[in-house]
C-alpha cells in the first residue's frame, strides 16, 4: 500500500510523517464499543399525571444575548395528549442484578418509566431514589446476568485525554460519539448544579445523549453525561459530564439510607476579584467570606465575614464556585482544615463539617455556596444612611451597635451596585460600623477612583458590595 508523506523544517531538522504512522497513534474504539454498548441502555419516562416539572428544559426558547447552559434530558416523545408528556434519555448499567445510573432531570416526576436494551429487551424500572443537586438517579430492573460496564476513577481524568459516549441522541440507539476531554473541576456556579465539579470534554453529545456513560480509553466509565453548553439547546462542542465517583458516591447513599447527605461549612461567599485591591491580596485566587451561619461549624471554628478562604483539606480554592463541591462531598461531622486570610496572615483552622439540611439543599451558601460578582464600579458613589433604633434593630436581629440603614440612593453608581433603601450596612472596608457618623468617617478617607468595601445585609442575605468614588468631580 502507498503511504504519502508531509515534510516540514523544524529547527533545522526535516520531519517526515506517514499516514501509516499517523494511523497508529489514533485510538481503535471497536473494543469499547463491543464490549460495553450492550450495557448501555435507552431510558423512555413518561408522566401520566399533572404536567411534567422541567427544571432548565432545551425547548425553552434560547436568549440571543447570551450562552445558555441547557440541559438535555431526552428529546419529545411523539405528541401525546395534554397532561402526558414523555422523555428520552440514556442509562447504565452497573450490575448484572439490575441496577441503572441514569440522570435525575430524566426520570423527574416521571409516573413510568421504561428500559431497553440493545437486544430489544424491554423492562420497567422502578426508581429507587433520586438526588436533583448531583442530577443523579438510581433505577433498578428484574433481570439478572445482564451486561454491566466496569466503573472507573474519575479522580485520574486529565485534560487532552481521549473519552467515548455512547447513548440515544434523538432516540436513536446505541449512537457513539467521541472526543478528548477539554478541562476537569469545571464549576458551573450556584445557578446550576453547585455541588458538582464537571468533567468538559468536546464530545458530541445532543438531546437524548443524558444519562449515558463517558468512557475512557480503557473502556472504563468515568462521567454520567449531563448537561451541554449551547445557544440553540444542540451540540455548539462543549458539553459537561458528572464524574464517576461523585454518582457512586450517591448511589451508595441511595442504597444504604435512601437519601443523599451533604457537608455544610455554614458560610456564604463571593468572588475575590473586585476585592484585591481593597484587601491588599497578591491575586484574586480564594473565596471571600460574606456571611457566617451562626452557631455553624464555621461560626464556632472562628471563621468571619472578610476572611478569604485558599483552601479546604488541602485542596487550592482558585475562584469561590470552588468551594461547594468539596464541601459538600465531605462527610458530615468530620473534621476539615480551612485555610484563610485575614489581615495579611494565613491560618488554617479545624472545621467541623455539618449536614446541610435536605429540604434547604437548593441553597449553596449553606454549604459555602457563591453569591456571584459582587455587583459593578461605577461612576460615583451616591447613598444616604441613618442611624438604626432600638426597636428596628431587634426587628432586623442586629446586635446593639452594629450597622447602618440605607435611607436613600442618592447616585448612579449605588443603584448599579445593586444598592437599595432599607439595605443594611455592616462594614466599611473591613470595619464594622454602628453608626451613621461612624460611615461617614469610613468613607471619608476613601480617595476618588477607589472602591468602597460594604458589607450589606438584606432581608436574610449577607454580601460585599463595591461602590466607586467618582475619579472626576
């Protein structure tokens, strides 16, 4: 057989590569495909009752302004009368007795819900729990000797190595896609899935395709795919799987005591990065510390607002969506070493973890969770603020002595920070404040051009707010 060849100077030195070389070094997926395909199963959940709940659904109309981050739980069914709706996803199986990893968004609300195998075996399967904040579920089917997949360890994926998904993108069976996997710990944030830090990869992956198996080149299963990254609720090359070890993880609770149980540091925090300045940081790398549960492990380990947090049980917190993850895999009542910042000097302090409360699961700030950008800069810095009486004080649980009320937005820049009347100010750049006086003489010093650090309570929410002192007068 003929071989062309390409030929290229590089330093000096000619390379010559053939087809036959460059053949060699791309991987053979048959042998994953073969072995493990049969263990990959179509998910049809269909909901007879009141209509179906779609949390994120892809046929909600796309916004053009922006990259949506869509979920892809399977594809319509064929229409079906008002109050019926269907779904179509993919699952797993992981034991010869019946046990199916599928996605959480799948099977949501569903009244039935059915299996089928690549042989044209068909099974109901009941589901034996279900947790939404890891969008994981766990489905069981009367079968035995059924082909399974082999579980890998999700914790060795690195970046640039290849990985396989075979699914039911549209309903088709059995489709196999691949790619390489672009990133690892990617965090969505608190508006999607706070808990879980997902594997990226490039592969093809479309409606359908959700709840089905990412591979490795040892064909071992390494992610649940989950969600994609898009503007028209199509594959656009970014789509995010939920690593291995976090859905057995679940799994095994699921079995052991039919819920899912997660750590909770008792701390809400925010993004250092319009801080760095005002906190004298070397750079924007941890999670800023707005508020502080009372009587959590955090508030008895001596964690307070203002701290920066760089690390948990030794692992870096680069940016604040960070941290929840690794909380909330921590099991509660275990002890955790927190590394902070405070007034130039890192400490690390013994934390013990709590449960974070199942009906308040939604809520990262209990388990650290991120609040977002802490608003804007602005042209001026414009707002009024009055002492708190007695009475208003016991109202709003402040202590004597602490904070100020917004009486008024005055400026620009206050409302494009988000700031409103009746906000209530704790802190000026680190220093608490108690009274209106007490204000003024904070941000007196602050020199035209920088940001005020405002600690601002509302309603039961803490966080730092940045406003900025106008550069021209």
């Amino acid at each position: 057989m003929a071989h062309w060849h390409a030929r290229a100077l590089l330093g000096g030195a000619l390379l010559v590569v053939t087809a036959g070389a460059q053949a060699q070094s791309l991987p053979d997926f048959t042998g994953i495909v073969e072995k493990y395909a049969p263990a990959v199963v179509h998910v049809e959940a269909k909901t007879t009752g009141a209509a179906r709940k779609t949390r994120g659904s892809p046929d909600a109309a796309p916004d053009d302004q922006e990259e949506l981050l869509r979920r892809f739980f399977g594809m319509p069914g064929v229409p079906t009368p008002p109050r019926e709706q269907t779904s179509l996803g993919s699952g797993f199986i992981i034991s010869a007795d019946g046990y199916i990893l599928t996605n959480d968004h799948v099977v949501d609300d569903a009244d039935e819900v059915k299996v089928r195998l690549q042989d044209r075996r068909t099974f109901t399967a009941k589901v034996v729990g279900k947790d939404p904040q890891y969008d994981i579920a766990l489905l069981k089917v009367d079968g035995g000797a059924l082909p399974t997949v082999t579980i890998g360890d999700s914790r060795t994926v690195k970046r640039g190595q290849w990985a396989l998904a075979i699914g039911s993108p549209f309903g088709l069976d059995a489709t196999v896609t691949h790619g390489i996997i672009s990133a690892v710990g990617r965090n969505l944030g608190s508006g999607d899935q706070p808990y879980t830090s997902f594997i990226q990869t490039d592969v093809p992956i479309n409606r359908g395709n959700s709840g089905g198996p990412l591979f490795n080149l040892q064909g071992q299963v390494i992610g649940v795919n989950s969600q994609i990254y898009s503007t028209s609720g199509g594959y656009q090359g970014l789509s995010f799987s939920i690593p291995i070890d976090v859905a057995m993880n679940v799994v095994q609770q699921i079995k052991e005591k039919g819920y899912v149980s997660r750590g909770m540091l008792g701390v809400t925090v925010q993004p250092v990065d319009q801080f760095v300045k005002n906190l004298d940081l070397p750079d924007a790398n941890g999670a800023l510390v707005a508020q502080v549960t009372p009587g959590s492990g955090a508030d008895k380990a001596g964690i307070k607002q203002g701290d920066v947090i760089l690390s948990f049980n030794g692992t870096p917190i680069t940016q604040s969506p960070d941290l929840p993850p690794l909380v909330g895999i921590t099991k509660p009542g275990s002890m955790a070493k927190v590394e902070i910042l405070r007034d130039h000097k890192k400490q690390v302090l013994d934390v013990k973890v709590g449960e974070l409360p199942r009906d308040k699961n939604a809520l990262a700030a209990a388990a650290g969770g991120d609040e977002g950008p802490a608003g804007g800069s602005a042209a001026a810095l414009g707002m009024s603020v009055q002492d708190i009486d007695a009475s208003a004080r016991a109202e709003l649980g402040l202590k004597a002595g602490e904070g100020v009320v917004v009486s008024r937005i005055t400026g620009r820049a206050a409302a494009n920070a988000g700031l409103q009347s009746g906000d209530v100010v704790l802190m000026v750049n680190q220093k608490r404040i108690g009274s209106a006086a007490a204000f003024r003489d904070a941000v007196k010093g602050i020199k035209p051009g920088d940001t005020a650090m405002l600690l601002v309570r509302r309603d039961d929410s803490t966080r730092f707010v940045g406003v900025t002192v106008p550069s021209e007068r």
